[in-house]
C-alpha cells in the first residue's frame, strides 16, 4: 500500500514553531510546507494547494487573519481550512471568523497531541491506497 500524504501549509514567525511543528507532522507521514509571514503563506497556498493551513494570528506583514480573510476570498483557496494559532489571552471575533475558513482555534501555548488530533477532525488522517 502507498501512504498518500496530506499536504500541510504550517505559517509562523517564530523559528522555533515551525521547526517543532514541521518535525511532528513529517513524524506521522505529512508533506509539510512552511512559510514565515501571512504574505509568503497566502504565495504558497495559491501555488501549492495544501489540505490544511495552520497559521499564527500575529506575524509580520499579513497577519492570520487579514491572511484567512484573503484565502476564503479567493476561488483557488477558498476551501482550504484554516487552524489559527493565538497568543494566550488573544480573542478572534465570531464575526471575523465567519468570515474566514479558520474552522479551528488554539492558544500559545498548545499541546501538540491537541493540535494533531484538531487536524485529525479538520482533514483526517493520511490516505493509503494500493498501488
């Protein structure tokens, strides 16, 4: 049987985030894509098409979500979910959120059996087929 990856887009400014995220969702079988600011993400998501997005709220130059507004607005990303990640005590409006694909919300700091098991229930686990 062949393992078909999910595809995930994982965005932060802090080096530390998405080398301890990247490393855990390539651990369980996962192509993960990362980008440092919500400008290079929003590049990505339109050039790659990844089945999840998991985005910091704070960051340089876009943030998470003027990011997530973006994405729902355009038709090649509109449908890809979004799960924001938040500094602890930082609230997202339901108002803004509905008006974005962030079907999900942690805060900082999380739990990375939380976060595995949120993706889980937003995307499911890696396909297998045969060959």
């Amino acid at each position: 049987m062949l393992q078909i990856a999910r595809k995930i887009l994982i965005i932060d400014d802090e080096a530390y985030v998405l080398s301890l995220l990247s490393s855990k969702f390539r651990q369980v079988g996962d192509d993960v894509l990362t980008a440092v600011d919500g400008q290079e993400g929003l590049e990505i998501a339109r050039r790659e098409s990844p089945h999840l997005i998991i985005s910091d709220y704070q960051m340089p130059v876009l943030n998470g979500l003027d990011l997530a507004q973006r994405l729902k607005a355009d038709p090649t990303t509109a449908r890809i979910p979004v799960l924001m990640l938040t500094a602890r005590g930082h609230r997202l409006e339901a108002d803004d959120v509905s008006r974005t694909n962030i079907r999900c919300v942690l805060p900082k700091p999380f739990s990375t059996r939380e976060l595995l098991s949120k993706v889980e229930q937003l995307v499911g686990a890696p396909q297998r087929c045969a060959l």
